[in-house]
C-alpha cells in the first residue's frame, strides 16, 4: 500500500509554471555551463593529441633513419664481432 499526499487517482498532477520555469531555467544553464567546460577541455586535449601526433611521427623518422644506418653498416661489413682478447681495430 502506498502511503503518501492523497489525491484522486483520476486526477492529473499539473505543473506551475511558475515554480517550474526558474528551475528549469537554472537546470539548463548549469548544463550549458558544463558543457562549454566539456567541449574547452576536449579542444584542450585535442592540441595535445596533435602535438603528440607529430612527435610521434618525427621520431618515428629518427628511428627509421637509425635503423637504416644500422643495416647499411651491417652490410658494409663494419659491424665485426670481437673474439677473445681481440683489441677492436680502434686502438
């Protein structure tokens, strides 16, 4: 059993204007403020997905670049192991 202000079931509940109009009125601008705080930090966060973008890129290249010094020395015979007490051919 509900317990709770009696009213006639067939009756509608109605809303005041008056009441409800300033309430709504602050709802919806406490929501419009959060979402200008909501779309300022994903444009923030935006720039910095960007700048790490091209970070990534750029030493993306460096490593390319370094891997490809790597193979060429590999295959011009530079790269020789070292046995035993072997001096390199620097000293």
């Amino acid at each position: 059993m509900r317990v709770g202000p009696h009213r006639n079931p067939g009756q509608k509940k109605t809303l005041d204007p008056r009441v409800k109009i300033p309430q709504m009125t602050g709802m919806t601008q406490a929501l419009e403020e959060q979402i200008a705080h909501l779309t300022h930090t994903v444009e923030d966060l935006s720039d910095v997905v960007a700048k790490q973008d091209a970070e990534l890129r750029r030493l993306a290249g460096i490593v390319d670049l370094l891997a490809q010094r790597a193979r060429d020395r590999e295959a011009d015979g530079g790269g020789g192991v070292i046995f035993g007490d072997e001096r390199p051919p620097h000293y």
